[in-house]
C-alpha cells in the first residue's frame, strides 16, 4: 500500500540519538550545556553578522536616496507635467506625442536613477527578514530574563573583559563561540 505526504501533515522523528525528554542544550536547573553554549554563541554571532549588514546597506541607501532623491523627485513631477499639458484643450496630435515622448523620457530617467535604491530596498528588507528569523527563534529558545541567557551573557561579558585587557583582541560573538567550541573540545 502506497503512502503518499499531502501538504496539510507534518511528520518530524526527532533529533537522532536524542531521549524523551531530554534536553540538548539545557540542564534539568535551566543552565545551558557546553553544547548550548556552543549553539547560543554562534547564532548570536550569525546574528551580529546580520545586523552589520543591514547597517552597510542602509547606509547605503541613505547616500543613494541622498544624492539621487531630489533628482528623481524633480523628474517624476516633470513628467506629470508634461502629461497634464499633453491632454489640454488646445494641443495638436503632434505636440501631444512630442509631450508623450518627453515625459516617457522623463520616467525612464527616474527609473534608472531609482533602480539602484530599489535593489538596496530589497536587501535590506530581505536582511531585515533574516533578523526577525533570528530574533525569533532565540526569544523562543532563550527568553532574555531566563537564568540560562543571564548565565550565558555573563560569560561573554567576563571574556569580552579578558580579552580586551589581555591581549586587546576580537570581542564578537563569533570570537566567543570559537573560544566555547575549544573549551568545549577540552572537557
């Protein structure tokens, strides 16, 4: 007998090796694992890696809007001009097409001046998205006043400080998941 999926079942068998009830990245007191540590830190860097681009690309899109903005502006209302004059009382079939072929122009010109801003939009809107996605699934893990990202938060900030003083180096969370994945390689 042939068993075929439709789009309104979900099946899902677990993580392999995984108990009932047991918790990954979690103690039974609410501390997170070696593991959990590991995983927090590097979604927390995946992240920050995020949020720096979305900063790249907004900026970005400040200096685009910036120096093109005005120009666009003034060429959309030309065009509307052109076609409010194109379609009065006392203008001939010829002087309609040459105002028509103008304002045509006119368009063209904002568009590809704006074509730039609007593919910046997109990413920023698709980095936005990725942030939200994250953002997400970290509050649904770890709420921000659970003991288990408390602990955790006090730990980067203690290696953040040692580093910082000691040896004056890399503080991100990547950083920190590569010092937790060898901490954790040690135990």
């Amino acid at each position: 007998m042939a068993y075929y999926l439709t789009k309104d079942e979900l099946m899902h068998h677990g993580v392999l090796k995984q108990k009932w009830g047991v918790r990954r990245y979690q103690n039974p007191d609410g501390s997170l694992t070696p593991e959990g540590k590991l995983h927090y830190a590097e979604l927390y860097g995946r992240r920050e890696t995020y949020i720096d681009k979305a900063k790249k690309i907004q900026s970005e899109l400040d200096k685009e809007t910036e120096r093109h903005g005005v120009k666009i502006a003034k060429l959309e209302n030309k065009a509307a001009k052109l076609r409010k004059k194109e379609t009065g009382l006392f203008v001939s079939k010829e002087k309609a097409a040459k105002l028509e072929e103008k304002a045509r122009r006119a368009e063209i010109k904002a568009n590809s001046l704006n074509s730039k801003s609007r593919k910046l939009q997109a990413k920023l809107d698709k980095v936005n998205s990725i942030l939200r996605d994250y953002d997400t699934k970290l509050d649904s893990i770890t709420p921000k006043d659970s003991p288990a990202f408390q602990a955790l938060l006090k730990e980067f900030n203690n290696y953040a400080v040692n580093k910082i003083v000691l040896y004056g180096g890399d503080t991100s969370w990547d950083s920190f998941a590569d010092y937790l994945e060898e901490q954790y390689k040690k135990s």
